[in-house]
C-alpha cells in the first residue's frame, strides 16, 4: 500500500462532477483505490460514495493505493486530483 496526502483545491470541493472525473480515473487503475476522509474509507471507485462526503474545498484526504501497479495508479490518481476544475 502507497498513500499520499491531498489537498482538495477544486472550487466547489468534491460535488458531483469532479467526483465522477475522479471515479472514471479510478476505474482505470488496477490498484484498489481508497480515499480517507474523517476516518472514513470511500471506495474511489463509487461515484456515489464519494458524493456522500460532501469533502470541501481546502480539505486534506488520504489518497491510498493498493495493487501490482500501486505507485503508478497513485501518481495517475494525484495527477487527477490535481486537474479537477
């Protein structure tokens, strides 16, 4: 498992749209992607479970891959985060 701390800059935080950006990334990892968020594991592959956060703009979540490919599926999804708009 590889983890990197995030910070959400997206100006709306992680409302629908970005979430489903960060979702559609996510299924293409081979890796299992979780996100953690006040204690909580979202599995970042569920559009709905990310929605349900409501995760604002400037928060900081745990961004945690697992799997063969780990390092590589956590730069693509770092690289994801950082392109919301």
């Amino acid at each position: 498992m590889v983890s990197r701390i995030i910070e959400i800059t997206n100006k709306s935080g992680l409302h629908v749209r970005p979430a489903a950006r960060l979702s559609k990334a996510a299924e293409h990892c081979t890796s299992k992607v979780e996100i953690v968020y006040e204690g909580a594991v979202i599995n970042a592959k569920s559009l709905l479970n990310i929605v349900s956060k409501a995760i604002a703009k400037g928060t900081e979540v745990e961004l945690r891959c697992t799997g063969a490919n780990e390092e590589e599926d956590l730069e693509y999804m770092a690289e994801a985060f950082q392109n919301l708009e």
